[in-house]
C-alpha cells in the first residue's frame, strides 16, 4: 500500500514537474531568441523608440565640391497587446516629428497571428495600417509573413516577406525581405546584425537597396523570469548598397541612429 502511495506521489510530483516546465515554455522568456511572436493573453507593451536620421550629400560646381547634410530628429510611442497566446494587436499612437520642425506624423494600427510555434520554427501573418493624418499624406497599408529559425537556444535567423503600399497614383509598392541574425550572449544582453533586401515594385532593378546594420540590447528579468523592460540601441545604413544605382554602389551618406525602450505588464 505504501508502495502505491509513493508511486503516486512520484507520478503526480513529475506530472506538476513537466506541467510547469510547458508552462515555462510556452511563456515570455527574457531571452529574446526563445520568445515568441505574439504577446501572450492579456501581456501589454508599452513602446517608445527615439530615431535621429541623418544625410550627407556633396556637389561638384565649377571645380568646387560642397558638401552639405541634414539630420532629423522623431519619437514614436505606442503598444501592443496579446488578446490571445498566439493572436496580438497594437498601435504607434503618437508618430511625432521633433526636428528639423515639429509635426505629428500618421498613425498606424497592426495586427499579428502565429500559426506555427515549433521549438526551431516560428511563422506568423500580420497586417498594418497607415492612418493619413498629415496634410498631403495617403492611406497606406502592409502585409507581412513573419519567419523565425532558431538554430540553438542563443541563436537566430529571423526573415519574412513584407509588401507595403500607399495609395498614391499610381499606387506606391514595396517588397522586403529582411535578415537579422540575433544572438544572445546570456539571457539579458543580445546583439544582432541587420540586413536584407528591398525593392519598389515598379522598378526593381533601379530601386534595389541591401540595408546595413548592427543592434545591441539588454533585458531587464522580473517576476518569473518574465521581462519588465527592454532598452535596445541600433545604427544602420537603409541603403548601404545599390546595385541597380547609376551612381555609387555603396551609399553611407543616409545613416539611422535610435534607441527604444519596451516596458512589459502581463496581466
């Protein structure tokens, strides 16, 4: 009898022990290759990213090279929240341009799926529009199919394919396919290096555009082992290279510099 009574215990000690580890799993880890794309149910996340852009561009007249540049200055603010494990919504609710003059910008609202969630293999569908606020802007909308590939715990690719268009005349599109290679050192600081390759569909040769950049950011563990707050710089080039340009292939003369802070609440 006693023997029983312990054989049970022990069945029911290791079913709570393989319980609780899927709960871990399935959870918001701090380490960012192992989470998921969607916030859980009921997870908020506060967004706040400062971007300064800057461009350099030089002219020859007469013999004489002048070269001139211009920075600008813009704060996004906004949120998601996970309405289901796998089912996300969100919005950037205040685009605001701080410089050269101030101006508020148009706002945007997303929604994300997850439909694969495999230990390697994650995929998603997701959908964004761009609400035209600003004087002379147009609607514009975009479509993403998400992909992850962990190849271990502290490693990952993430890619997709992306088209985005405004409703312009004729209409504005876009086709990107970004790579970032994201690699965690522990699991509060990463480091990612971005790249990819993007294209207007109207001229795809001509407006070819391979991005360069690099990220690194630090996480901030709270209760169970779940993040409280993200703060992530990055620089990059949008268009470092341009094989379709008549010009130079190489262009560093437009550079982005920002940095966000992601604040979590699960619910």
């Amino acid at each position: 009898m006693k023997s029983r009574v312990v054989l049970g215990a022990c069945l029911m000690m290791s079913t709570l022990a393989m319980a609780g580890e899927a709960a871990a799993q399935s959870g918001y880890p701090v380490r960012l290759v192992l989470r998921p794309q969607t916030l859980p149910a009921r997870g908020l996340r506060l967004d706040g990213e400062l971007r300064i852009a800057g461009i350099s561009a030089c002219a020859t007249f007469a013999g004489t090279t002048r070269c001139e540049s211009a920075t600008a200055t813009a704060l996004h603010l906004g949120a998601g929240i996970g309405v289901l494990d796998q089912f996300e919504i969100g919005a950037n609710v205040l685009p605001l341009q701080l410089s050269p003059e101030f101006a508020y910008g148009n706002p945007s609202v997303y929604g994300r799926i997850q439909f694969l969630r495999g230990s390697d293999v994650q995929l998603a569908a997701q959908a964004q529009v761009v609400i035209p606020v600003r004087d002379g802007s147009k609607l514009g909308f975009s479509l993403g199919l998400p992909l992850w590939y962990n190849f271990t715990d502290l490693l990952q690719l993430q890619t997709g394919l992306f088209y985005s268009a405004t409703l312009t005349d004729p209409v504005n599109q876009n086709l990107n396919i970004p790579l970032r290679l994201n690699f965690n050192l522990n699991d509060n600081v990463h480091i990612a290096g971005l790249t990819g390759v993007g294209f207007n569909l109207d001229a795809p040769g001509n407006s070819l555009a391979i991005p360069l950049g690099i990220e690194g950011g630090y996480a901030l563990a709270g209760i169970n082992n779940r993040p409280v707050l993200d703060v992530v710089a990055s620089f990059q080039f949008p268009t470092f290279l341009t094989p379709g340009s008549s010009g130079d292939v190489v262009n560093p003369d437009l550079w982005v510099a920002s940095l966000a802070g992601r604040f979590y609440l699960f619910l």
